[in-house]
C-alpha cells in the first residue's frame, strides 16, 4: 500500500498555496543578479547594461484562488513560473513539448499542458494546480482512491493525471470506464500504472455521489 494519505497531501498542499507571496518585494535581475526597489528601476538597468535582452516582465496571476504577482522572462511558460517563481511542483517538467501530460492544470475550467502556455498568456484567467486540488477537502476521495489502489509507482506523472481526473469528473461526475479512459489518454505514464486510474476515479465517484 501506498504510505502518501491525503491528510499529508492536503496540509502540504495547503501550505503551498499560503506560501505564495502576493505581492513582489524585490525585482532581481537574472543576468547579473542585483536587486531593485521597483520594476521600473530594473527595467532602466535593462535599458543601461543589458539593452539586447528583453527586460522581465511583472505579471499578476490567479492560481488556486490567489491573486499573485510574479517576475518573469518574458518567454517563460506557465510550468516554469509555478516551480521556479511560485514553489508550486506539482505540474512536472518533463517532455516539455505538450505530449505527456505531466504539466496539465486547469485553466478557465478546460485542461490545459502548462509547459505549452505562457504565464503571460494567463492574467484574468483562473488556474488551478494539483496543489488546488489536493488542499480541497471535496477531492479526499479521489486522493484516497489513488493511494488505496497505488495508482502511482515513481509518482512523477501522477499529478497530471489527478488534474485531468479532476477536470473529468467536474463536468461528468460519474464517468465510465471508457470515458475516463478517453480523458486520460493524454497523460503518460512511463510506469504503466493505467489500469489503475480507472479504477481508482469509478471507486471515487461513486463514493463522491453518496456524499462521501
Ligand atoms: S511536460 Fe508538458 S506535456 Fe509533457
Ligand atoms: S508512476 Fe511513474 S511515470 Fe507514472
């Protein structure tokens, strides 16, 4: 059996998410390192000493329900921005070419593979990670299925398919095996844990439609 529960998952997630500043404190230059008081001031450094590159850009997301401000580059994708800017790790890195599914989180209520999209492409809208769906009591028995029925070996593409399930069950909340199949087949898993998602979602759902 797995030792992951969702009490330690969902304080941990929780944690995540309060820990993400709201607001920037210091604007760090990537290049050479120094810090400014304000954008402005790091875009006139831009301006003196690095005018071939394009200067960082400050951009305001929703992530989880939390307004934040983060300072990027501007070609940096929403993935890169929540485990470099935000701490949040649960959307992995790993094909980074929108084939593996590793990276989905919600945006505007539709999947979408975060290492495809630019954090500068997501003001105004709302996003919503593993880390969201772990520290949200409603999702326990997903969670709790998942562990019980080790849908999981290395874990590294769990919280991708946990999203999707998610985003799944939000608009059909009791799929079939065949839908759920159909849902998941976008999200990879070099393990080959498969069967196990489905069985792990149609033991959730029925439990969530009882009230569980
Ligand atoms: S890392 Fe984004 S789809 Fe594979
Ligand atoms: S559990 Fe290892 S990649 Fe899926």
């Amino acid at each position: 059996m797995s030792v992951f529960t969702h009490e330690t998952t969902q304080a941990k997630a929780a944690e995540a998410i309060r820990a993400i500043p709201a607001t920037l404190t210091e604007f760090r230059c990537p290049l050479c390192n120094r810090v400014f008081g304000s954008h402005s001031d790091l875009s006139c450094h831009y301006a003196a000493e690095h005018p071939d590159t394009a200067a960082p850009i400050v951009v305001t997301l929703t992530i989880n329900g939390k307004d934040c401000e983060v300072l990027i580059e501007p070609h940096w994708t929403l993935q890169r921005t929540l485990q470099f800017r935000l701490n949040l790790t649960g959307a992995k890195h790993m094909c980074n070419k929108g084939v593996c599914g590793s990276c989905t989180v919600i945006i505007d209520g539709r999947t979408a593979l975060s290492c495809t999209v630019l954090a500068a492409e997501c003001e105004g809208k709302s996003i919503t990670t593993i880390e969201g769906i772990a520290a949200d009591p409603k999702w326990k028995p997903l969670i709790d299925a998942y562990c019980r029925w080790d849908a999981m070996q290395c874990g590294y593409c769990t919280p991708g398919f946990l999203v999707t399930a998610k985003a799944l069950m939000d608009k059909n909340p009791n799929p079939t095996e065949d839908e759920i199949k159909e849902a998941l087949s976008g999200n990879i898993c070099i393990c080959g844990t498969y069967p196990r998602h489905a069985t792990a979602i149609l033991e959730a759902a029925e439990k969530m439609s009882k009230g569980a």
